[in-house]
C-alpha cells in the first residue's frame, strides 16, 4: 500500500537495481530480487496548544505610571481580547474601573534615611592601625607611656618606610634615641590611611547628606495603586509518540527526506490518506485542554522501505524519496552482518590473549 507519496515497488527495486549494478565489483552482483522489502510508515506529530490565562492582582508603582491607555474592564473574565492582541502574543495589561487611586508614600518626600551611615552623613573608622613593621609588639624599648609626654599628642604618626626592618630610630613618645621602631616611631601604631586619624570617613552610600531616595516611591513622594488584570497567551507542544522510530543506521540521513507535510487548524479534519493506525495515534492527543484558544496539529509523514536480504548477507537497504523527488538508497550493515563482525572481533580478541601467554 502506498502511503503519503511513498514510493511504489516497482520504483524501489529499479533504483536498488541501478545502485547495485554501480557497486557491482565491490560488493558482488545481486539484484534487487535477493532482498525482500518491507515499508517503515513513519510519523513525526506534535499538537501546538496557545493557552490563554488571566490573572489579577493588586499593583503599586511610584508617581504616574501612565495608566490611561491601558484597556479598561469590569470582569476580567468577561472582556472580549482584540484577536490582533493574540496575534501580537505580548501580554496583554488592563485596569480595572474605578480601581485607580493615588497616595502619598510613608516616606514623606521621597528620601529615606540612610542606612549605611544612619543619616550621619560619616562612618566611624579606626584612626590608628598596627604598625606593619613590629605589630605593635615592641614599638619602643624605653618607654611604655606613649602618647604619655606633656605636650605630645596622641594622634599616631604616619607610617615610614624605614631603610632596614630592624632600624631602631628616637621613640617619639619619650625621647629615646636608637629605641623606637622606624616605622611607628615608638607608637606600635600608625594613622590610618582612609580617615587620616580623623576616626570617621564620608558615607558614600549617601554621599555625606544622610538620605537616600526612596525605593518604594522612586523619589516620588507618592505611590499609584490600581487592580491590575494581565492577559497571556503561550505556547504549549505536545509531542505524539513515534510509532516506529526511524532506523538508527540511517537517521542522521533522513532529515533529507521528502517529509509530507500538513499543518491543520483546530477545526481542520485530519488527511484522508492518513492511515488507520496514525490516525488513531494522532486522535489520542487532540483533547481540548484546559485555557485552550487555539491549535496547530503538525503531521510529518515519510515511509521508508528496508531492503533485507532473503538469505545470507552482510548488507541491507534503506530507500526513501528524497527531497528533489529522486529516490535515496542507503546501504547499512544487517543484523547478520553485526554479528559476524561481532564474531571476527571476538576471535580477534582470543588470538591476541593466546598470544600473549605464549610469550610469556
């Protein structure tokens, strides 16, 4: 029976003729009569659902969001969509009547106080440091008191970079020659290089003004609430099972097929050369889903024709049409083929280990 253009046999065992008279030398001289035919029907269907859902919610934005070109509705279930909106596939955003209210923000003015500095406009830092040369350890070996002496501040030094780490220079605090670290100087710490010792650093949060805008409002002062209703459509495919799958040893080839093709609506009925068994595969998945607006059922159909041999053979055949309407024939290796081959690998296997333990 042919099926969807496939091809007849006639036309099969004249194409299998010629492409074994061109290969005659290589692989002996069988003709087409050796190999018994049998047809592989394949169908590749999916169904494409567009899926239509409405949600609402309850929306707030800062100042005026620009809702008066937006649809306006009463009962989201109830309103009627513009089929130029399906056709677009974007969300579809409404409002509700009479839902539309504005407010003022809790902040006030659209600044919040910052939190990083607590409206401080600064952040503490530590005005001293350990010094990176005797952390700390034994900064002067005279004078414990640093910072002590009248007169002397308690304000660290600037770190030094002295000649040698073991360099003892005059102790700052006491006076001491040769007793002081170089770096620190006597003090076992140095001033810090962010705030200088000053103990605080600008907020760079706020940049030193103590607020920043408000995230809730934008900076607005005032927020915009309305009921929102949202209208999507997706797109949900559902793959019907293969009957047969495709030959693994010629599947990479048959994307070069001659696929016959349909593409049917929701109220188009299926092939009449559709046979009896995909029919009834395809039939399976044609249930109304749920939200469902609207479908595409995709059927691709091919059949291919195996040529096996009737007796002994290595080899066997796979024709098809291809997509210029000539026919293609791959050659594959048979069952029996895989055996042998399966075989000789094995025995193959056998003489290299006897081998090896006659060496031995």
């Amino acid at each position: 029976m042919t099926v969807a253009g496939g091809p007849s046999e006639d036309e099969v065992r004249a194409e299998l003729d010629a492409y074994l008279a061109r290969r005659r030398g290589r692989w002996g001289a069988r003709t087409s009569a050796y190999f018994h035919l049998d047809r592989l029907h394949l169908l590749d269907a999916s169904v494409v659902r567009r899926v239509e859902k409405r949600t609402e919610t309850t929306r707030d934005e800062p100042g005026d969001p620009g809702l008066a070109e937006r649809p306006v509705y009463d009962v989201l279930d109830e309103y009627e969509v513009d089929p130029r909106d399906v056709r677009r596939g974007e969300p579809l955003d409404l409002v509700r009547r009479d839902t539309v209210s504005k407010r003022a923000c809790a902040c006030g003015n659209g600044l919040r106080q910052c939190p990083a500095c607590a409206g401080m406009t600064y952040r503490p830092c530590e005005p001293a440091r350990p010094c990176p040369v005797c952390a700390g350890v034994s900064p002067c070996t005279q004078y414990l008191g640093h910072g002590g002496k009248p007169g002397r501040t308690a304000r660290p030094p600037k770190a030094r970079r002295p000649a040698r780490p073991e360099e003892r220079v005059r102790c700052a605090a006491c006076g001491a020659p040769d007793s002081a670290c170089g770096a620190c100087q006597g003090w076992g710490k140095v001033r810090c290089r962010t705030c200088q010792g000053r103990g605080r650093v600008p907020c760079t949060t706020c940049t030193s003004k103590g607020t920043v805008r408000c995230e809730t409002c934008g900076g607005r002062g005032e927020l915009t609430s309305w009921t929102a209703g949202r209208i999507t459509w997706t797109s949900e495919t559902e793959k019907v099972p293969w009957p047969h799958r495709p030959p693994k040893r010629v599947t990479s080839h048959l994307h070069a097929g001659l696929w016959h093709d349909n593409q049917l609506g929701p109220g188009d009925p299926l092939p009449d050369d559709l046979s009896l068994p995909h029919r009834s595969l395809v039939e399976q998945h044609l249930d109304t889903a749920k939200e469902e607006q609207d479908r595409t059922v995709l059927i691709r159909r091919l059949t291919v024709v195996r040529a096996r041999p009737k007796g002994s053979g290595n080899r066997e055949y796979y024709i098809f049409k291809n997509v210029s309407g000539g026919l293609t024939v791959r050659p594959a290796m048979s069952d029996e083929g895989r055996r042998n081959t399966a075989a000789v690998l094995a025995a193959a296997a056998a003489l290299v280990v006897l081998v090896l333990l006659l060496v031995r």
